[in-house]
C-alpha cells in the first residue's frame, strides 16, 4: 500500500535494514516505581515470611511512526497507566528430621487503563482516518498453597503438594470507532477457579548420582480481547492449562570433573489460548484487523534436554547442551483469516518450537598470580528452523541460525572488581526475531541484533 499510494518502497522480508526514516519521530515516555518489604519471623520449629510490593507505571505513553517511512501512512499513540499490589505470607517448618512442610496464601490485584489511538492516511494528504478506542481491566487473585516433602529413606524422598487459585476480571472496552469515540462501552466480567497439584520423588544413588520423576498442573489465566473488533470478540476466553510430566537423571563423574544432566518431559496441555491477527470485513473508521485470543487447541510436547559441563584440566571449562522438543497440535480449530468460519489447523507448526536447539562454551581461566585471573570465553548458540506465527501459516517459517559470543574478562586482586570486554553476535547472523503480519495493512520483522561490543565494570561492596 505505501508503494501504491506514496511511491515509497516499503522494507521487504530478508532484507538487513537497521535504520529507517519517519514523519514523524518515536517516542515513550514512561514512569515506573515501585517498593518491596520483607519480613521474618522464627515462629516455633519454622519461619513466617512476608512478602509485599506496590508497583505503579504512572505514565507509559507511546508515540510511533508505524510504517517506518517518511509517508504519513500509518500511526499509533498509546497510553497505558498500569499499578499491581501483591501479597505473599508464607510458613516453612522443618517439623521432624525427616518432615519438612511449606504452606501459605497469596494475593495480587492489578489494574490497567489503554487509550489507543491509530491514525491512517492512504491518499498522501491529510489524515483521512483517525480512530479510537479504550479499554481496562481490574484483576483479583488469590491463591492457597502447601508441600510437603519428606525422607523415606536417607536416600529417597517424596513431595506432595498443591495450589488452589481463585481469580476474578472486570473488563471494559469500547471499539474502534471514529474520534472522538461515542461507541457503546461494553462491560465483561467472569471468575476462574484451578487446582494445581504437584508431586515428586528423587532418590540418591550414590553420593554422585541422583534420579528423579516429578508431576505437576498448571494453568494460565483466561481474559478478554482488548484488541476485539467486534462484540463477539471481546471474549472472554478461558484458563489454559497444562500436565507435566518430567524424569531425569543427575550425575558427576571422574573425582567431579564431568557432570551430566538428562531430562526427559511429556507436557500435555488442554485449552490452549491461541491469538489470531485476522482480517476484520466492514471495520469501523478503516479499522480492517483485530487480534483475538480463543481456546481453540489442544496440544502434546514432549523431549529431552542434556547437559554436559566438563573440566578436563585445571582453569579449562567445557560446557555443552542439547534440547530436542516434538510439538504437535492435537486439535486446533479456529477462524485464521476472518471469514467467520473455522477451520481445522491441526496440521500447522506450534509457534516458536524448534525441534533441535544446541549450545556449546569454552572458556579458560589463566591466574596472573598477584595481577589477578584472566578469563577468555566463547559461546556458540544453534537454534532450529522454526515458525514465528502463532497460526503456523508457512509465511512464518524461519531457517536455523547459529550466534557465537565471545569474552575476556579480567578479576583484579582481591575478588572486589572486575571487567569485562564482550562481543555479541561475532559472526554476524541475521535472522528474523519476529514477524507479524496486521491484516491487509503490512507486516511488522524484527531481525536479529548486529555485531556489537562493550565494557562492563563490576565491583563487589
């Protein structure tokens, strides 16, 4: 659209570009504080913990120049105040050499307000769309929790535990309308309620070996679509949640020069939140896209990780990992385009699962006697192609990249400062960190930082 209407060319996919022209200049402007207080008690056989914090975010305005080019074509303002409250109080009590118990309540509520503005201009003269819309939300959680752990055996040992959570979102919204914006406001409310439990069992080998099975639930909280273009879209949607399932195994080798650690995961998840940026037909002041988050799939991932670290000679470390992670869907249904019809998407990517990521390091630490240690490191980094879109769509699709870094980094005498001199990225890689397509507008690609270094001064008080 901006060659069509502005004869600017517009950035294409592949292409390394790091600076961009505007009409007008970005800028946040954002106010953040906060306070946290902690306080102990020895109460009995055990500590009673309190844990509070207030954080507040009193101004977060965002002015963007979307499109990126010198054409007026498409921009944002955002305005989003945001301020949270939690509380946690906690008892952790040995109860017996061989019992140990952790029990306690939790409570967070949260607040946010967004003003979204978006101007648009498709005739290369004044603005000829300027629309509007407002949202908020006050959010109420609160949980109670416990674990026990306790000694079978000196070598063997198993956990119960769990959490139950209750939450509860009012919701508001207006929809993209015209500014300024006399639309209906549209209020929403719903209550969840989840149950996680947990439970573990580890047992000790040797001194040197350790294997373990772990189960647990979770979830992620249900909400609303801030971002809806109509009605229906609003939501709510529901709580995902997710069954997991871990074993592995723990070790050290030759007089503790090598380590190993094998994990192997099955995680089965239910409900899974999935959002869609689709077009929206008929939009309201040239709004033609929303975005919308459904419980449209259900879904099975599982693998393996490894974890080698090794010092074959005094002041030489190796370090190597490896992850190997099978995502399918096992049902996905949803309207991808905005068509109003749902389709089955079962056999598309889940989004952001490489199948195979690997990383290696090395680093050599070379004492200077009175001067101080010398430190020299490298790390190598492998990711496996992969799909950014959370819709799977083949447009997503992203080869593998590799990333080395590199360091020095001198400890002065006395273990109390140090520095460091660091490059990123030494070879140079460049690869998509996001792509996002907005319905018929364009398309949002993030590629990857450049090759850069720097200094860091550390000192320990």
């Amino acid at each position: 659209m901006l060659q069509v209407f502005y004869g600017v060319p517009s950035f294409q996919r592949g292409q390394e570009v790091r600076a961009f022209a505007w009409n007008v200049p970005g800028q946040s402007d954002v106010d953040v504080w906060g306070v946290t207080a902690e306080a102990n008690w020895e109460i009995g056989p055990g500590t009673l913990t309190s844990i509070s914090n207030y954080r507040e975010t009193t101004k977060d305005i965002n002015n963007n120049d979307t499109d990126g080019t010198t054409a007026g074509f498409f921009e944002t303002l955002r305005d989003q105040p945001h301020k949270q409250h939690s509380s946690e109080l906690r008892y952790n009590a040995p109860v017996t050499d061989d019992l140990n118990i952790i029990a306690g309540l939790y409570y967070f509520k949260q607040k946010y307000f967004l003003r979204r503005d978006t101007f648009l201009n498709v005739t290369n003269g004044p603005t000829t769309s300027h629309t509007n819309a407002i949202t908020g939300q006050t959010h109420d959680n609160f949980a109670v929790f416990g674990q026990a752990e306790y000694n079978v055996t000196p070598e063997l040992r198993v956990s119960l535990g769990g959490r139950y959570t209750t939450e509860k979102k009012d919701f508001f919204a207006t929809l993209f309308t015209p500014f300024p914006n006399l639309g209906p406001v549209y209020t929403l409310s719903k209550k969840w309620s989840n149950f996680g439990p947990a439970a573990g069992i580890d047992y000790e080998v040797n001194d040197n070996i350790m294997i373990y099975a772990k189960y647990s639930k979770g979830f992620k909280s249900g909400g609303f679509n801030g971002r809806g273009g109509t009605p229906g879209a609003l939501g709510p949607f529901d709580e995902e949640s997710v069954d997991a399932f871990e074993g592995g195994i723990k070790a050290d080798w030759l007089d503790n020069r090598l380590r190993t650690n094998l994990a192997v995961y099955y995680n089965k998840y239910d409900d899974l939140q999935r959002t869609v940026i689709r077009t929206l037909v008929g939009g309201a002041g040239g709004n033609n896209q929303e975005t919308v988050t459904d419980n449209a799939a259900s879904a099975t991932v599982k693998g393996f990780e490894l974890e080698v670290s090794a010092v074959p000679i005094d002041g030489l470390n190796l370090d190597f990992s490896a992850g190997y992670n099978n995502a399918k869907y096992d049902e996905y249904m949803a309207d991808l385009n905005g068509d109003g019809i749902i389709t089955d998407n079962s056999n598309q990517e889940i989004s952001r699962a490489p199948k195979w990521t690997l990383g290696g390091g090395v680093s050599y630490a070379a004492d200077l006697g009175g001067a101080g240690i010398l430190t020299f490191r490298g790390d190598w980094t492998h990711v496996g192609k992969q799909n950014l879109l959370t819709t799977g769509a083949p447009d997503g699709r992203i080869p593998s990249y590799d990333v080395i870094d590199a360091s020095v980094r001198w400890d002065m005498p006395g273990d109390q400062a140090y520095v460091t001199v660091f490059v990123k990225n030494l070879n140079k890689e460049v690869y998509e960190a996001s792509y996002t397509p907005v319905g018929a507008l364009f398309a949002f690609t993030n590629i990857s930082p450049p090759r850069r270094w720097g200094i860091t001064l550390g000192f320990d008080m």
